[in-house]
C-alpha cells in the first residue's frame, strides 16, 4: 500500500519492534553524544589550561620586571652614593691642596709641620702624600707619622704623571698585588701663582677598607645574588668573596655573557641597565669620575623561588578547578543529548528487529520535547510509519510472487553471488528438493560432469563472460544422484554483472537430447547448433504451405496472416572469425542459435541455413507481427557485444521478409525470395528488415 505523503503529521512516537520490548536507557551513549561529550571536556580543558598558562606567564613576567626594575633602581642608589663618596674625598684633597703654599712646598720641615697639622682631614685616607712638581722628594704621612717617600710604585708615578700633564683630577685603578694590599690612589693638583701645577696632592685608600666601601653602601644580602664593583677594564674593586678581588668581571657567571658583547662598554655606560642573560639577571649602573660600574647578579630561579611555588599551588587548584567544570560540562551535555541517545537506540531497534507492529513508544523523555531532536523524532516517526506501509505493500508482492512461482511451469531461481536466494516449486520438482534445501545452495554446484563432456561450468561461466548471459543444456543432478539434462536460461537482473543476480529458468530436455541423439537427427540437424538445417528447413516448410494449399485459395485481406520466413545473415561476422579466430566464431553461432530459440519458440522455429545465415518460420502470424518479431531480433542481436582475448565485438543481423501465401510458389522459391530481400537489406546499409513477395507465375509478384 503506497503512502500518502501529504497525510497528516504522525504523533510523535516511535514505533514498537516485533518480538522485542523497548529499551528505555540511554547508556551507553552513541558516537555523536561520545564525540560532543568529547569535544566539550576538551574544549574546557584546553580553554583553561590555555588560561592558566597565559596567567602564569603574565604574571611570572611581570614578576620578573618588577624585581628587575628593584634590582636596577638598588644598583643605581649604590652608584650614586659611591660617586659621592669618591667625590667628598677629592674635596677634602682639594681643601688640603689649596692650604699649601709655595714656601711650604719649598721647605720640607714646614711641610711635614703642616702635615701633621692636618692630621684630622687626613684619617679619611690610609695615606697621604705631597709631590713637588719640582721633583723634590715631597711628603708622606702614614700612621699619623709624617717620613719623606721612599719611592713610587709604577702606577702611582703613572696618575702623577696624568694629573701634572692636564691639571685634573684623577682616581687610578686597583694597584697591590693581593686583595689585601690592593688600594686606589686619588690624585689631586696644587696650583701656583701663574696657574702651573707645582705640587700632587695623592689619598690611597685600600680597597677592602670601610673608608672607600663602608657598610653602609651595601645592598640587601640575598641568597644567590652577588653585588660587586669593578672598573671599566674588568679589574674586580668588591666582592662577597674577597678572593674575587683584583679578579676579571668577565669570569663571573652571568657577566661573562654581557662583557663578551661587542658593544659591552656603550652597554656598561647606560645607567641603572638590566637585562637578562643565561639564566640571570644582571643589573649595573656607572660611577663616572672613577669610571666604575657597580653590578648586582642574581639567579633567576631563586629569584622566582616564591612565584613558581605560588604557581604550583595555583596550577593545582586550578587544575581541580578544570576538571570539575569539565566534568559539570560533560554530565549537563550528557542530560541535555539523552533524547537523541534513546532516539538512536529505538532507531537501531527498528532498523534490525524486522518488521514494524502497530504499537507505540512514547516520546523521548528530556529536558525539552520542541527542541531539535523533537524535529528529529518527528522525522523518524513518519518514516517508521512509512516503512510500516512499505513492509505491508512488500508482504502482498511477495505473496503474489509467491504464488506465481509456485504455479509457473517452467523452473524459476535467482542467485546471487551464484547463491540461491529464490526458487519456484517446479524447479524444486525438477531436482527432487524442498525450497529449504536449495535456498542458500550453490546452483552451479548442482551441475553434473558427466565422462566426455566437458568442464560444463567452466563453460558456464564462460559464456557469461563471452555474451553477458547463458543458453543452454546443462546435465544437473538430481537429489537421488541420476543426471538429468535440462534447457537453462540465465540472464543477470545487472548487464555485465551477474554476480549481483541472475535470474535462471529451467525445462526439462532429456527427451529432447535422446532425440538428438538418435541416428536420423544427425541428417536433419546442424551437428555445431542442434537447429533443423536447410534440408529440414525445406521439408517443413513445403508442407507448411502444402496444408495452406488445401484450405483453398484464401482472400487477398486474409493472407497476411498466413505466415511469415524470415532469412537472416549475420553482419561483421568475418571480423570475429578473422581476429578472434574460428573457435570464437562458432560459438557466436551456437550462442546466436539459442537466443533465435528463445525468442522465436512461442510462435515458430528457427533452422541454420548454412555458413552465418539463419532462417526463421512463424506460422500464422501476419507481415505487421513478423515485422515486429524481426526488430525484435535485430535490436537483441546489436546489443549483444560479445567479448573474446579481452576485445568486444559488434555484430548485427540484415533480414530479409517474405509472407507465405498459399499455393503461390514452393519452398525454394519462397527461400530464393527471402534471400533476395536479405541481399537487399545488406545493400542498403545492414543491420535492417527488408520484405518481398514471392513473384507469381508471369512475372507478378505475389
């Protein structure tokens, strides 16, 4: 029973599977629920780790900034206070350098009296001296104890030397051999009355003594930081470690990386500077006059010690957090997609439980019945109720082709895949088997190999593959063991594919073949076809028109219907013979005489007439019919390509018509006409029906 598409819409349920009771449960969920669950709790989860890490790094960052900028603004305040230390030392120099004069330069017990004198001034140095430009030997006072100098060290001679040349100012670098002897010499010049440097005025301050780096410039002791001083060149002035003095900054981990830069001493210039290098960050700044530069060097670990703990905690909760919320999605998505879940577990009920009963399921339950999925169960709903109607309109076919398999008298099957999926009773008689026995059976299996016949299935499937389809005898077996030779069809239900259905039809031709088998077949009957030959063909039809004859003469009107010969020739045939040799041209002509069979045996018979030329008689049947009959075999033999060493070949059929009138002419004239008309339609281009009459005595055709 067709359904009505425009009938109005099914309620919204779901139809009940026959032989089964309905699953209510929604576990375990389908691939789509299981994906979108999927998608959601990874979405959460990489949207919030996502988050956690862009938060960690911002504020690690920030953190890192925030100590880098402490770092370098405590650097800074370092070198600042310095330089104003180095500063108020050249001007307690420039104080004592402006107190002498030049009869105190000239005299030395005046000049160690005046040393003396200025004892005070003196105790910010560790020792001061007085060189006369005039290269007099000058003063000395060390210990409160004023001596003449017993000599210069190079480098001391050295910043003399600068001071008296440019008339300013000076601050040596480190001089001594060890931490503990090593100083700095501060020189400043005395001017005479003309302006020219006369004396040198020289502070030493030992380099490891609070007078240059007291306490109270030290920055915060951290664990892993090291604040150290240490000149343009190198040359290491402080230290935590004091045996670091006088060693190079370039050896100290974390400065070595920003003393190796090319443009290090333009770096080492910018004040309060920072950056980060391996591992460390390293803030400085610079004391101009002595040109030293002051450094702090930490570890950026133990810097962010605290942050990363902080983190690991937050990364923690968070992480809780995460999957919590993941969770929570994961469940509510769960809740939300449990109609679909049920409606996937009654579809899959429906779809393998067989046929569909008339009873109901009430709609999915969940949190809304007018959502999408409501659609969906709508949908669904209509098409159970379709497929319920389907399976009815199916059930009647099948009874009716049940019943028409059970009372056809020819043997019916269908195979697919060679498997016997339908048989009719006849067939089942013809073999000796119930329809529960063969169904699900091989049918070629059923095919006996009698001595000297041949790989019969082999030539079965052969011709399948030659031309598409099978026509022929087939020796079967029967269930009790005989062999029985029967006429068998096979057509496929797809062209060129018989392995998606044939369809089989099945006569018993025992009697047939033993006929054949007697002596006097082989003089009537071509031994490559088994069709009558020209000489049989000859003998029935003179006394086809012999018992016209008798009838009396009929009227013009009715002798239309008095029979018809058709003569056909084969087009191309020499092409097969030539290319895919003799062997496949005689199995065309077997073939080509099967199907004539086929197709002519309700209403007439088929004889080969020698070589490619075939003969047809329907008696009885009118020019109009046999004209429609002749098509018929042409278009069957045109589209049959027959396929032999992998190549296709085309063939075609030119026929020649004559009608059989009574008493007009005899077997040979009406064979000469039909030739004749044969002839005619290979001239006029082939693959065509041409008709003739059978010419009368004077002339006139008939």
């Amino acid at each position: 029973m067709p359904a009505d598409v425009n009938a109005a819409p099914v309620p919204l349920h779901l139809a009940r599977v026959e032989g089964g009771a309905p699953s209510s449960g929604t576990w375990p969920p389908g691939p789509l629920v299981r994906s979108l669950v999927l998608v959601a709790v990874v979405a959460v989860l990489t949207s919030g780790v996502l988050s956690a890490w862009l938060v960690s790094r911002a504020s690690g960052q920030e953190m890192l900034q925030r100590l880098t900028s402490h770092d370098g603004d405590e650097v800074e305040l370092v070198a600042r206070m310095l330089a104003s230390k180095i500063e108020q030392n050249q001007r307690v120099l420039s104080m004592l350098a402006d107190g002498l004069d030049p009869d105190v330069l000239a005299s030395g017990m005046q000049l160690r009296a005046w040393l003396e004198q200025n004892q005070p001034a003196a105790r910010l140095f560790d020792a001061i001296a007085i060189l006369p430009a005039s290269g007099a030997p000058g003063m000395r006072l060390h210990a409160g104890r004023a001596l003449v100098p017993d000599g210069q060290d190079g480098a001391e001679r050295a910043v003399v030397r600068q001071v008296r040349a440019s008339g300013k100012p000076a601050v040596s670098g480190p001089i001594g051999a060890t931490p503990a002897q090593a100083y700095v010499l501060l020189a400043m010049p005395v001017f005479g009355p003309g302006g020219a440097v006369t004396a040198v005025v020289t502070g030493a301050l030992r380099v490891q003594a609070q007078s240059l780096l007291p306490p109270s410039l030290a920055l915060p002791v951290r664990s892993q930081s090291r604040v150290m001083v240490f000149t343009r060149d190198g040359v290491i002035l402080s230290h935590p470690r004091r045996e670091r003095v006088l060693g190079q900054a370039r050896d100290e981990p974390g400065l070595d990386a920003v003393l190796a830069r090319q443009d290090s001493a333009a770096l080492l210039s910018a004040p309060g500077a920072v950056t980060l290098q391996g591992g460390y960050v390293v803030s400085w700044a610079d004391v101009a006059l002595p040109q030293w530069v002051v450094a702090r060097v930490s570890d950026t670990q133990v810097l962010l010690g605290p942050l990363v703990a902080a983190q690991q905690r937050a990364w923690w909760i968070a992480g809780w957090a995460i999957a919590a919320i993941g969770l929570a999605a994961a469940l509510a998505l769960w809740w939300l997609m449990r109609p679909l879940a049920q409606l996937r577990r009654r579809a899959r009920a429906v779809l393998e439980g067989g046929q569909v009963a008339r009873a109901a399921w009430q709609p999915p339950q969940g949190p809304r019945a007018d959502d999408e999925v409501g659609d969906v169960v709508q949908v669904f709903a209509r098409l159970v109720e379709l497929r319920r109607q389907q399976q009815r309109g199916n059930d009647a076919l099948q009874e009716q082709l049940r019943a028409v398999l059970d009372h056809a008298p020819l043997g019916i099957a269908l195979t697919r895949g060679e498997q016997i999926e339908l048989v009719s009773l006849q067939a089942c008689r013809l073999l000796g088997y119930t329809p529960a026995q063969l169904l699900g059976r091989n049918l070629l299996r059923l095919v006996a190999e009698p001595p000297g016949v041949g790989n019969v299935i082999d030539a079965v499937r052969g011709d399948f593959a030659s031309h598409g389809s099978f026509n022929g005898e087939l020796p079967l077996m029967h269930q009790d063991g005989t062999i029985f030779w029967a006429r068998v069809r096979g057509e496929p239900l797809h062209a060129g594919d018989p392995l998606r259905g044939v369809v089989w039809t099945l006569e018993d031709g025992t009697a047939e073949r033993e006929t054949r088998l007697q002596q006097d077949w082989e003089r009537w009957h071509d031994p490559l076809t088994g069709l009558p030959n020209r000489a049989a063909l000859e003998r029935r039809l003179q006394v086809l028109l012999a018992e016209r004859a008798d009838r009396g003469p009929p009227a013009r009107a009715a002798h239309d219907a008095g029979g018809v010969l058709l003569y056909l020739d084969v087009d191309h045939f020499t092409v097969i013979n030539e290319v895919a040799g003799h062997n496949a041209g005689d199995d065309v002509l077997r073939h080509l005489a099967r199907l004539l069979e086929s197709e002519v045996r309700q209403m007439g018979w088929a004889a080969r007439l020698g070589g490619d030329e075939f003969a047809v008689v329907l008696p009885g049947a009118s020019v109009a019919r046999a004209t429609v009959v002749a098509d018929k075999l042409r278009a069957a033999v045109a589209a049959w390509q027959p396929t032999y060493h992998e190549r296709s070949f085309t063939i075609g059929l030119s026929i020649g018509l004559v009608p059989l009138v009574p008493g007009e002419g005899d077997a040979a004239a009406v064979l000469a006409t039909a030739d004749m008309a044969c002839y005619a339609a290979k001239r006029a281009g082939r693959d065509r029906v041409e008709v003739r009459e059978v010419a009368r005595p004077g002339g006139e055709s008939a």
